[in-house]
C-alpha cells in the first residue's frame, strides 16, 4: 500500500497557489492595458467623428459660394468683404451625414435645436467658419466645438483635428 502512495504525482497546494497569484498578475497588467487602448480608440473615434462633421460642413460652405454665384443668398458661407473677418456658425444639427448622432461612448451628440451658436457656448455641437480677406482672396478657418453632455472636443481648429492632436475632455 506504501508504494502506491509514493508513486502519486501531482501538484502541492503551495505550488497552486503560486500558479493563481501569477495568473492574477497577469491578468491584472492586461486589464490595466486593454482599458488604455480602449480610451485611445474611443479618442481617435471621437476626432474622426469631427472629421466627418468638419467635412460636412465644407460640404455646406461650397454649396453656399455656389448658391450665391448663381445670385441666391447664403446661410452658411461667412461673407468675403474686403477688410473684414466674418463669422458663421453651423450647428452640426444642419450637417447631413449617412451615419453618426452618438459618441464612441455611446452618448448622442448635443444637437443645438433652436439655440443659436456662440464662441461662448459649450451646451452644444457645432462648427465656427470664420472667412479672413486678404488681398483679393478670401480663405475660411473652422473650428468645432463637439460634445456628448459627459465628453467634449473643446473648440479646436481643423488643422489640429487633422492632425490627430484632439484632446477629449470631460465637462
């Protein structure tokens, strides 16, 4: 009866123990890494979700200068007088896109409704076009102001947007 008791193999209670409090390391360091992937991720989603809105807001731009090339008025389009810097805001309520409405953290975007825009608001999304004359041209700027209530893009240029250097931060 000796012999079968001594031929068992198998692992201690110590060295099971050993085994779990690794494994518990392990996973705690993952934990700890995917959370921070998971915030960068929803960071470039968030720019790339101003992208589209910037985008959509050229898109009105274009649309305007031609309107008023063929004699119509403009709604989006700051104006071009020589000597001055007009401003224009577009609420991102008036940007059609295929997709979009909710934040990559799962909040819909803050639509102004019959709020009008200002450089002092931060309750809504929108996007400022500000056209500067220079000599015989007129160039637009955009700035976007996007927000869900919890996170926000705070007013950022298109050129900071573009290069990927949005900082998401919380109201």
């Amino acid at each position: 009866m000796k012999k079968i008791l001594e031929n068992r193999k198998g692992f201690t209670l110590v060295e099971l123990l050993a085994v779990i409090v690794v494994l518990a390391i392990v996973m705690g360091m993952a934990v700890v890494g995917i959370t921070s992937v998971l915030e960068n991720t929803r960071k470039s989603a968030f720019a790339a979700d101003a992208k589209s809105y910037l985008e959509g807001a050229h898109q009105l731009v274009r649309a305007d200068e031609a309107n008023k090339l063929l004699g119509g008025t403009t709604t989006y389009a700051p104006s071009c007088s020589t000597g001055t810097t007009q401003t224009t805001f577009i609420k991102i309520d008036d940007i059609p896109l295929d997709s979009g409405g909710k934040s990559p953290y799962g909040n819909e975007y803050v639509k102004c409704g019959s709020t009008t825009p200002t450089a002092a608001t931060t309750t809504c999304s929108f996007i400022r076009v500000t056209a500067t004359v220079t000599g015989t041209s007129c160039a637009y700027s955009y700035d976007i102001f996007l927000t869900d209530s919890v996170y926000n893009i705070p007013f950022t240029a298109e050129d900071q947007v573009n290069a990927g250097k949005v900082v998401k931060k919380t109201s």
